[in-house]
C-alpha cells in the first residue's frame, strides 16, 4: 500500500460547512496515482462544496488538505494550476474566442505571463480536442456551442492543462449515453495510463461502479464512509445513501443498481 504521504492528494482530519449544512466532518483520505475516485450522495449533501475544498477555494472549518506532499494554503495559485485542475459543473464561457483557442487556456499556468503558446502547446490542445471527438469544431466560437459539445470543450481544456489532480463535478452532465462513456474512457485512461488522481462527482451510480476504483459516499449530517468501490457500493448502503430502495440486479454478465419502485411495478 502506497502511504498516505505519497499520495497527490491528502485530506487530514478535514470539517467542513456550509450554511447549515453539515457536509463532512473529521474526514481523511488520501487519493493516490491511478486512483479514480467516485463522490456520491444525494442533492445538496456537499459534494460541489467537498471538491472546491480539494480544490483549495472553499476554506473548511477544520483540518488541511496537501498536494504533493506540501500543504495546500502554503502554495500560490499558480503553483497549485500546474498540479491540480477543476472541471466545475456548470459550464459558462464569458469570451468569443475559437474552441482551440480556448483549450489552449488550459496552458496558461504553465507558460510565462505574456509569453505566447508554443507549437507543442498548439500540438496538445488539437490532441485533447481530438481525444473529445471536438476537433472539427476548432475553428468554432465557444459561444456557438451546444451543452454537450460545451461540456466537451471544458473536459478538453482540463486536459490540456494536464494537472496531476483532476477534481470532475458532474462531468457527464448534457451528455448523451455514448458521449458519457466517451469522456469517462478518455479519464479512465488519463487516470490508470498516466497514473493521474481522480475525484468526480456524480449521480449515475452504475458508471461508478463501471469506472471508479473508489468511492466516498456522503450521508449527509458530516457522515461519510471512503473504500473501494466494490466493497462500498452495494444495495444496502445506496439505499441509506440516497434514501430510498435500491437494488442489484445481477443478470451473469453485469451488475446494475436499479432503483425498486419502477422495477418492482414492472415485476410484479
Ligand atoms: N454560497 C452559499 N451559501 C450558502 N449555502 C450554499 C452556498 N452554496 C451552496 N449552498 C448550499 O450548500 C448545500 C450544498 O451545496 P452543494 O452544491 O455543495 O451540494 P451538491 O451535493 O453538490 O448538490 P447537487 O447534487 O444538487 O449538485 C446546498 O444546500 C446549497 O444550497
């Protein structure tokens, strides 16, 4: 087992409030490389307010977070862009400029003030445009975008960034079925090939179960419970977590969370 100073992303005895909503208290965790961890919980528990924690923008009431070994509150802004980046959960763009060119924002921490982006930095930002299935729509305004396609870009740009951590709110959010497999093969590849770290909000539970080596299952009232994924995710505890009956259905070839009251009418 890798120690918890090792990891890229060490949360240590960590409270955290909003309002009055309770959203963890005492947690720690530490998110290794090639880590891939799934927060799930039901509709205002904190999980938005959990990863800008992570991310350093939201102060908590108790307890610290560390990025590489160092604390979080003792790094600058632009240090922490170069290891750490955030897909947020919604998606605005406030300037017309091209879909490439707003990729290559995504470069920013780690060139020069003023400086322009490199041949490389071009090459890469085509690349994660590519990865996104985006590239065609490279020469397009931002502004012109539909919400998946918005979505898109936003992933796009987080990967041209190439930060260490990856902190995802609801990133298959406006996404059809195949686009949502689409953007969690091309993170599941950056976090098992590239050994990146991963914590993503989400609500469809049976794409963390398909995806995510671990989770962190939010109650709500700073109740929290942190494992792997196959350990943690059953029947039983999705039930209490999103409070209502939830079951598994194992058909041999795949096990899915199905929540009972439209099962049960159609079985019955
Ligand atoms: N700036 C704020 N001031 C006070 N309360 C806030 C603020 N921002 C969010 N909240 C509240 O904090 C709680 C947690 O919000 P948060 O967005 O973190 O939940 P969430 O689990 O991500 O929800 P969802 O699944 O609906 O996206 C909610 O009750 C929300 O209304």
């Amino acid at each position: 087992m890798i120690p918890a100073a090792q990891s890229p992303l060490v949360v240590e005895d960590l409270d955290v409030r909003i309002g009055p909503v309770d959203v963890v208290r005492d947690l720690n965790l530490a998110v290794g490389r090639g880590e891939f961890w799934g927060l799930l919980g039901p509709n205002g528990v904190g999980k938005t307010t959990l990863l800008k924690t992570f991310a350093g923008v939201f102060e908590p009431e108790r307890g610290g977070i560390s990025l590489d070994g160092k604390r979080m509150d003792e790094r600058r802004r632009r240090d922490i862009a170069r290891r750490l980046g955030m897909l947020p959960q919604h998606t605005h763009y406030a300037f017309d400029a091209t879909c490439l060119e707003t990729a290559l924002v995504g470069r920013h921490p780690h060139i020069k003030p003023w400086a322009r982006e490199s041949r490389a930095d071009h090459e890469r930002a085509r690349d994660a445009l590519a990865d996104l299935e985006m590239l065609e729509l490279a020469g397009r305004s931002c502004m012109d975008l539909s919400g998946g396609e918005s979505r898109r870009l936003a992933l796009a740009t987080l990967l041209v960034q190439d930060p260490q951590v990856m902190l995802l709110d609801e990133p298959t959010n406006h996404l059809d079925p195949a686009n949502q497999v689409t953007i969690l093969n091309v993170l599941h590849r950056q976090v098992v090939e590239a050994r990146k770290s991963a914590v993503m909000a989400l609500h469809e539970v049976n794409l963390a179960t398909c995806y995510c080596s671990h989770v962190l299952l939010l109650y709500g009232n700073g109740e929290w419970d942190a494992g792997p994924t196959d350990e943690l995710l059953t029947a039983e505890n999705l039930s209490r977590l999103y409070r209502c009956r939830v079951r598994l259905i194992d058909d041999g070839r795949q096990r899915v969370f199905a929540v009972a009251g439209g099962f049960d009418r159609q079985t019955r």
